[in-house]
C-alpha cells in the first residue's frame, strides 16, 4: 500500500477537525493558530488562473496549428466560416484524403411547416394552406380570429371570451415557425418544438406551455405577467426578449435573456432566480442543480434569424442542433469524437454538407449518409 | 434548487479532460502543490514549472482516477518525485555529485507529512472561504484561543451572535461537507 494514498484521508479528518473546533483531537502541530495564518501567505503567492489560462491557450494554439491548413483549404470552397478551436489529441494526418462526393447534398431542412391543433381537436396543416392560397388564410375562433400569411400566424381578439380555448403549435423537425400571440408577443419556434397558448389570454395571468426551443418577444404588461411553462421549470416576465430551450430528450434546460430580466423558477418550488439581460440560466432536469453565466445572446439566439452560431460547442450538442434541422438521425461510431469543440456560424438555409466537410477534414471525422442517418466515427487511413 | 457539491462528477470531469472541472482542479490543488514543492526546492518559479509541467502531461495523459484520493496521491507524489529531480539535477550542475539522502525511507516519510500538512491548510481555507465573512472571523478567533465573550468584543457582536456562527459553522460543515469535504464552487451538471 502506497503512503501517499493516505493524505486525502489524514487531511480530510484533521481539516475537518480544525474547522468543527475538535482541536485536541487535531494534530498537535495544528493547534498552533499562527501556523494556519502563515500557511496564507505561502500560498497567496501562486495564482492558478493564470496558470489554468496557459493551459487552455496552450491546447488551443496546438489545435490551431494542426488545422489551420486545413482551415485555410476549407474556407477557400466554403461560404460559411468555422474555427476548429479544440481538443483533439489524435494526431492530425499530414495529408487530406480524396474528397468523396456522397449524397450529403441531400440534406436540407423542410420548406416552414407546422401544424395547428384547435380548441376542438381540428388540425390544421399550415404548409397546406400556404400551398393552396397565396394570400392570407382566416380562421375564427370565438372571440378571436387567426391570420394565417407567409409570415405565419396571428391572432387578434374582439374583447375576452367567457371559456379561455386553447391553440397548439407542433413545428416538426426540420422546420420553423413565427407566431404573434393576441398580446402582441412575437414567438419564434425553433424545429422539434410545441407550444400550446390560449387564444385570448386572461387578465390577470398570460401562461404559454412550451417543448422544445422557442424566442420570445413578450408584449409589456405591468400588470399581467407572462408565463412560460416547461414541463420542469417556469419563466415569468413582465415584457422581454428572451430564449427558452428545453427538449424532453436533452438534460438541460437553457433560458437566455436579450433584454429586460425574467424571473427563472422549478415547478413547484417558492426560491426564483433573477436573470440580468445577458445571462443564461442552464438548469439540469435530472438533478434540479442550476448555474447562471454571463454568454454572448447572439449565439444562443441566431437560429431565429436563420443562422447557427455556436461556441465552444461539443459535437454532440451541434449535431443534436443539426438532427432537428436537416430532419436526420445520428449515430456515433466512435466515442472518442463526441467531445471535440468546434465554434463558427452557418447560414441554416445551406445544405449540410458544407458542414460537413469542415468536420471531415478538420477534425478527421469520417461521415456516412445512409438510411436518412449519419455514421460519425474516427476517420481511419 | 440548490448548489451542490458532487465529487464523483468532479473526478469524472478529470477523466474526460473537461474544462469546467479542469478550472476547478486548478482551484483546488495549484497553490497547494506550488507551495509544497516550493518547500522542497525552495525556488518559487520553478515549482511553479514543475507543478504547471504536471498538470499538462496529466491533461495530455489517459491516466484515469477512481477517487479524489487517488488524484490527491498522484499529485503529491509527483511534485515530490519532479522536486527532487529538480535538487539532483540542481546538484549536478554545479559539482556532479550525487546527493543519495534523498532515497531514504524517513525523507520520504517526512515529505508527505509536509504534504498532508499542506492538504490540511488547503482544505481548511476551501471550506472557511465558503462561508460568510463573519462565521470565517469568529472560526479564526476561536482558533486562536479566543473565549466567546472576548470575540464578542472583538467583532463588536453579541454573545448570542458568536455562539450561532459557531453552531452554524460547525452544521454547516457538518451538513455541506460530510463524506465528500471537497467542495466544488460552482454546481456541476452536463455530460
């Protein structure tokens, strides 16, 4: 048994010790208080985030270095730009290998569809319409009639209704959607995504129900607030832009604040979290833990204006993103490629293999297009 | 909701080469370790270097931990084996002769005594820095040997009030840091 695997142990028991006051029963030499306080100064002298910084610079200028030939190579062909920043520690080969025109050509997201689900249970197919006629569309519904044009849909009231009806939105994947509540507030629906809302709000409360990702613009009201409800957390605000992403099949619900300050809270819970305009809450379904960081809005909120920023992503995270776009599923047949990091920005109208290729020969990734599915694993030569 | 502590996820985190975690190692162990191998070669830049070269070659490793202790062992250990190699390489510099002290048992005994002395201190200050300034004063008072009605003077509280930071103090840790005392700042989750 080695000696040295004994000093978490012994420390933990003397820290624990000291700091419980149980001074006799700590080593004697620690019962001497002055020794604790000069230990201080010692210590004081070293910062670790400097050091932690070099660290990280360091791994990025070796990624930087081993792909910026291929970066150069790409951006040359590629409209879109995209930063290879991090980790890979396989070596790189020294040459590409022969490009193979495959069908990822294919790919491209849905023309904008999504269907309505009235108070009634009638479904109503909006790429339909749409097709059939050009001009605007009109359905009422008691006191409220829906506008359905090209920009997608809106709802406006003639005065409260005695029963508050409810209308569901489903965006498939692969296709997005704009929708003008009868407040006023302006929501944009990301692909793979719900929301059910009453077609005339109450007075004294404006509740949405969301799954999946949308944008909000939320009209002002002093004195009604608007909720939106996810199936395991509740944002409430005044009137706000803001960006709520929470997809039953990810463990992460995230809500970014553009402007004005929400309000964050779990279901059930009484404790709410006050968000500052630039900040995102990301809070863990599983286990309810919750942290807030100060990010850069346009990254979290690009897809509504028809981009895909990330940063610092992990390939797991963008190919999620990318599944619910071009409607294709994934499968990792290597491991070791899920934690790569990528950063960049794409027109989400291009097809995906502009992508792709970026991933191909930047990080050795190897893509097969088969069955509406993509094959990722470790490019092997 | 609450911020919590999980250690299993920090090693975790170590294993898997992540950032977050890795900020937080840093956080942890990087000016215990300087100072310990400072004790040892006495240079303070260059057990900045031997301390920072560990730390890459972990990061560029596939070594993998099961435990904190495991973790904690291995970095000791190795800012003792790269200190001394350092004072022999010193040595040899300057007249070649191999000091061979070094290589007994009772040395390396009392190194890692230095070592759990330097965990203790490093533990002691991550939990005090976790609490509120006025529960940490009246912990440090009352190391010190200060009665409860003295550290009523002192920080100009009440009797009363000096008896709850220390019951709380003590709950706290009680509480908070339990089986896993090693605390992480900042919640863990992702991944």
């Amino acid at each position: 048994m080695d000696k040295w695997e004994d000093i978490e142990k012994i420390s933990k028991k003397i820290a624990s010790n000291l700091l419980s006051n149980n001074i006799d029963e700590s080593e004697d030499k620690f019962r001497d208080s002055s020794l604790l306080m000069n230990y201080k100064k010692g210590r004081d002298r070293f910062n670790y985030t400097k050091a932690f910084n070099s660290l990280i610079l360091r791994n990025r200028r070796l990624l930087i270095l081993r792909y910026s030939k291929y970066a150069a190579i790409a951006l040359l062909f590629l409209s879109t730009s995209l930063i290879v920043l991090n980790i890979s520690k396989k070596n790189i080969e020294d040459h590409i290998s022969e490009i193979e025109e495959n069908s990822l050509a294919e790919i491209k997201p849905l023309e904008k569809q999504a269907k309505l689900i009235l108070n009634d249970g009638k479904e109503i197919s909006l790429k339909d319409i749409e097709l059939i006629n050009n001009n605007s569309h009109l359905v009422s519904q008691g006191n409220s009639t829906i506008t359905i044009d090209s920009t997608g849909l809106n709802y406006s009231s003639s005065g409260a209704s005695d029963s508050v009806l409810y209308n569901t939105i489903v965006i498939p994947r692969g296709s997005e959607y704009y929708v003008a509540l009868e407040d006023g507030t302006k929501v944009w629906l990301n692909a793979d995504s719900k929301l059910k809302y009453p077609v005339v709000f109450s007075e004294d409360r404006r509740e949405v129900y969301l799954e999946g990702e949308a944008y909000f613009e939320v009209s002002h009201s002093s004195s009604n607030r608007f909720f939106v409800v996810t199936p395991t957390c509740e944002v409430s605000v005044l009137g706000t832009k803001f960006n709520v992403k929470s997809y039953s099949d990810e463990k992460i619900v995230y809500t970014t604040l553009a402007q004005g300050s929400i309000s964050f809270k779990e279901l059930g819970s009484s404790e709410s979290i006050i968000l500052k305009v630039g900040e995102q809450i990301a809070y863990s379904n599983i286990t309810g833990d919750y942290v807030v960081n100060k990010v850069n809005v346009n990254n979290y909120i690009g897809w509504k204006d028809k981009l895909f920023t990330f940063k610092n992503l992990s390939l797991v995270e963008i190919m999620t993103m990318l599944s619910r776009w071009y409607c294709v599923d994934i499968v990792y047949e290597s491991n070791d490629i899920k934690n790569l990091e990528f950063s960049g920005n794409l027109d989400k109208y291009n097809s995906i293999e502009s992508f792709f290729k970026i991933f191909e020969e930047g990080a050795n990734i190897d893509i097969v297009f088969k069955n509406n599915t993509l094959f990722l694993k470790t490019k092997t030569n | 909701m609450q911020l919590v502590k999980e250690y299993d996820k920090f090693i975790t985190g170590i294993n898997s080469k992540d950032r977050f975690f890795w900020k937080e190692l840093y956080s942890n162990y990087y000016a215990a370790l300087c100072n310990y191998s400072s004790k040892i070669i006495n240079d303070r830049d260059a057990s900045e270097d031997i301390v920072q070269n560990i730390l890459v070659s972990l990061w560029d490793s596939s070594m993998i931990f099961n435990d904190i202790s495991g973790l904690t062992s291995f970095l000791y250990k190795s800012v003792y084996n790269r200190s001394l190699n350092f004072i022999r390489d010193a040595k040899n510099k300057v007249n070649a002769n191999l000091d061979t002290t070094y290589s007994t048992e009772n040395l390396e005994s009392y190194y890692i005594s230095l070592a759990i002395e330097e965990e203790v201190i490093n533990k002691f200050y991550k939990a005090l820095d976790s609490m509120s300034s006025q529960q940490k004063n009246v912990i440090i008072l009352t190391l010190k040997g200060e009665s409860i009605e003295s550290i009523s003077n002192l920080l100009s509280i009440s009797i009363n009030t000096v008896k709850t930071h220390k019951k709380r103090a003590y709950n706290y840790i009680k509480d908070q840091l339990g089986d896993s005392f090693f605390i992480l700042n900042i919640l863990i989750f992702l991944k």
